[in-house]
C-alpha cells in the first residue's frame, strides 16, 4: 500500500501506543514511537533480577479463545496464535491462617458446585451468581471503537443482556459480598483489589475463564508486548527507547510534534500521547487545555509488589492464593490489610531456573504520596519500610509453608514510588480509572478542547483498564485520524474484501 506521507508521533510505547502505531502503519501512515525507558510495555511489564523474571501486569489476556471476537481484534495488531496459553482449573485459592480453605474454580459448573458444598446456607445466592454467569458465556464484549448505539447489529446483540449489565453494574463486589455468610466467600467478594469494583467485572471474569476466552500466555506481559513491537518494525514503523518527550508541539491550536528530552524536535501531522494523561495535560502541555485528573471517576490505587526469587519447586500450590490474616497487616498511614495475595508462577517456565519459582506479593495502597516523600527525604528509612513489608509478606507465606524463609533467595521490592519513576503514571496508579458501580463502560474523550490533531489512547479514555482497553483505544485513535484526513480505515475495508473473497469462492 503506498504511504500517505503524512506522519503520526506516538508518545508512550505501552500497550496501547503500539497498538496505535501498528494501525497507523497498517493504515499508511509512517509512525513513530517515543518510548522513555529502555523497554517498550509501561505498565505491562516484567523485570529481571538475577535467575528470576518477576511480573506485575498480566494476570490472564482477554482473547485467548480463537473463536472469540476479541482473539480476532488482536489479530490486527499481532500474530496471538504464537502465543501458548494456559487455562488453570483453579482460579484462586483463598485461606485463613488456621489452614481451611476454599478452591475457587474457573469453571462455572465446577466453581458452583464447590461453593455449595461448602457453603449451603449461601446457595440461592451462590446459584444467583453462577447463572449471571452462565447468562454471560456467550456476551462478546462490544469494540467500544464503534458508536455501538448506531449500529443496530450491535445493539441488536446487546439487547438481551441490558438489564443484567444494569442489575450487576450498579452494586460493588464489596457491597455485593454482604450477601454471603460464609466468611470465605465474603472475602473472596469483597475485599482485595476488586472490591470497589462493580460486581459485573467479577461476573464477566468469570463469564470468560468459563469460556476459555481469559488464559495466562507464557512469558507474561512482555511475550505480548515483544510480538506486537516486532510487527510494528516488520510494518515499517519506528520504536525510538530511552526517548522521553518532554514537550507537545503546538502552533494555532494545532498539535505538529514534539521535542525530546535531548532537545531533538520531531515534526508530525498528528501526535497521539498514549502516555499518563496528567502528566500529558499537566506537563507536556503545559495546563492549556485542560486535565485529565479533573474527572469526577476514581482512580486505581496503586501498589508495592513484594517479589522473591525461591529456591524450590512450588507447583503443589496454587497458582494464585489470597491469605486471610488473623490481623490487619499495617502497610503505611491509612492503609491496612485484611488479606495478601500471592502468585506463585510455576506455571511459567520463563520466570525460573529448573526447581525454582518466581513468587510475588501485589499490595494496593492509596497513600502514594507517604513513599514518594520517604524516597525522596529519608533513603535509609525508605528501604527500611521497604524490607518491614518483606519481612511481613515472608512471615506470612511461613504460615502456608514453615520452612520457605531458609530457601528464599532473592528479595525484591517495589514501591509506588517506583512506579511513578518508571511510568510517571498519575498518583502511581497501577490502571487507570476504575469501572466503580456508575462508572459506564464506554471511552471517554480521547480529545482535549481546543486542541486540534490531538488524541490520546489507553487507560485514562477509558474505565476498567487493562489490555483490551489499549487496543480497543488505539483502535479509536487510529479511526478518527482516518476520518479526518479522509482515507480508509485498514480493517474496515480488509473484512469487506475478506467478505467478497469468501462469497466468490462459496
């Protein structure tokens, strides 16, 4: 395809700015990719410390069922088939100091039955539940790319589940968990990150490991993010590391490049910051046009993630694991914790020398302010802080497992601190706004008032966060920069001749 010799800057090399940036390639446009550290992903990453890999992002990706729409969208932007998934049967296992437990099934059925065998005084609401699920099986989530209440096919699939979206959206999974008397399942529901979540993400989650369609792919966050950076540069496109942008261009309202750190400015038709969005109104444009923060929605908090290399083969235990604690874990002023999760990646071959496994711990926190004053006035109390919540984390673990400690090592903590000197992500906040009871589904804005041949893609235009919500953001991005220079959007126009192809040959 000839190209149109018009030039988009991407800023951010996450999720969704390569994403945005192989549409743009795809679509004729020569793009180019500032990214500020030395590897592409932002929060969709994972780090080396000596034998072990250690993730942070990639739970499960939405799409892993090859019959599903979604595995079909990510088909645009790369090859997922090169992917290898894994569907564990066992989704979490949650667990009181004192040593009983409940396995929490991935599959509807088996989840279900497991539930009323342990709990038959929460059956109508165990049931309740269970068939919300079921109801969602064959739900495709709708590419919020496209104005769904114009397109009647759309609408038309939509219809049958509009009063179960409302039903399950409008309560929280804390709230929601007050329905249980169980008090695993009131933990399971209703505490740990989800809990200010409306409840329909828990029933959609469940809806699509149910289906197959949620699965880990091995190598974790960056295996994704490696394969959709190699199709960008196979396409044509430039992934500029170590880049950071330090200034949106703008003349007459109109966005036309940036300038880098380094003092290199590079001209564009159109300049899409895939980047935090505070920090993209805020700093790179210096409060113009206007602030992403000034959203009525909540964001996620963010975290620190305990993270120990083992010297043992830990696959007798679950791949995730929520630890009930008998007391409140004090992580920083205002913020104490009722449970621990842990993920213990056995799973994955990558993150591991034979025999051994890569364990972390994920510790939300809203109080990101404390550890970014402590980095920044009293190093050595910061550090230790640090090492109190290791050391907690660890003693904690000694409970499931008395004689971990003696084969720990490697010990690695992250603060948000951290994470907002890798991401620059506001408040540290590990995803965006949250989909809370309200919050609404659809994208926001991904323009700026006033501001021309500017757009912005990922998980601040749109609540829920995740990966879909980059792809289906870069997606949008890349359709109203077609728009307005009038030239075809690629796949629209792919699965038109797709179409024609198939009936000629019928």
């Amino acid at each position: 395809m000839a190209r149109t010799s018009r030039k988009i800057v991407i800023i951010g090399g996450g999720i969704a700015g390569l994403c945005a940036a192989v549409y743009g390639q795809k679509c004729s446009y020569d793009v180019e990719v500032m990214e500020q550290h030395d590897n592409a992903g932002g929060l969709a990453t994972s780090w080396r410390r000596g034998d072990y890999i250690f993730e942070t992002c990639l739970h499960w990706l939405l799409g892993a069922n090859p019959e599903r729409g979604m595995h079909a969208l990510w088909r645009e932007v790369f090859d997922i088939d090169r992917l290898n998934f894994l569907h564990p049967e066992v989704f979490a296992r949650i667990e009181i100091e004192h040593g009983e437990f409940l396995d929490v099934y991935a599959n509807v059925e088996r989840m279900e039955e497991e539930f009323l065998n342990r709990a038959p005084q929460d059956a109508t609401e165990i049931r309740r539940f269970s068939a919300a699920v079921r109801r969602f099986t064959n739900f495709e989530l709708p590419d919020p790319s496209e104005p769904w209440p114009r397109n009647w096919t759309t609408l038309a699939r939509m219809l049958p589940y509009l009063q179960q979206i409302r039903r399950w959206s409008t309560i929280s999974c804390a709230e929601y968990s007050k329905r249980f008397t169980h008090p695993l399942l009131r933990s399971f529901f209703g505490e740990g990150g989800s809990a200010q979540l409306a409840a329909l993400a828990l029933v959609l989650m469940f809806a699509w490991l149910t289906e197959r369609d949620a699965g880990y792919a091995i190598g974790g966050s960056q295996a994704i993010i490696g394969l959709i950076a190699d199709n960008l540069r196979n396409l044509g496109g430039r992934l500029r590391t170590g880049a950071p942008v330090e200034k949106i261009l703008v003349e007459r309202d109109t966005a036309v490049g940036v300038r880098l750190a380094s003092g290199e400015t590079i001209a564009a038709d159109w300049v899409i910051s895939a980047a935090d969005g505070h920090a993209t109104t805020d700093r790179l444009l210096g409060g113009r046009y206007g602030d992403v923060s000034d959203h009525t929605l909540k964001a996620f908090p963010s975290y620190l993630q305990v993270s120990l290399g083992v010297a043992r083969d830990l696959s007798q235990q679950p791949g995730y694991m929520i630890r009930v604690l008998d007391r409140p874990l004090v992580i920083d002023p205002g913020t104490e914790l009722s449970q621990l999760a842990f993920r213990f990646f056995h799973f994955d071959p990558s993150f591991a020398p034979p025999g051994k496994t890569a364990v972390t711990s994920f510790i939300p926190t809203e109080n990101w302010e404390f550890w970014m004053r402590l980095r920044q006035s009293d190093l050595t109390r910061y550090q230790a802080e640090k090492q109190r919540i290791a050391d907690a984390v660890i003693a904690c673990l000694e409970r499931s497992l008395p004689d971990i400690r003696r084969v720990i090592e490697l010990i690695d903590v992250s603060s948000p601190a951290t994470v907002i000197r890798y991401t620059n992500n506001w408040r540290g906040s590990y995803e965006g706004w949250l989909l809370t009871p309200g919050a609404g589904y659809r994208p926001l804005r991904n323009t700026l008032p006033g501001l021309r041949h500017f757009l912005m893609a990922g998980q601040w235009v749109m609540p829920g966060g995740g990966l879909p919500s980059g792809l289906f953001t870069a997606r949008s991005a890349i359709q109203a920069v077609c728009r307005a220079d009038r030239v075809p959007f690629l796949w629209r126009g792919a699965i038109s001749r797709a179409r024609k192809v198939l009936k000629a040959t019928a």
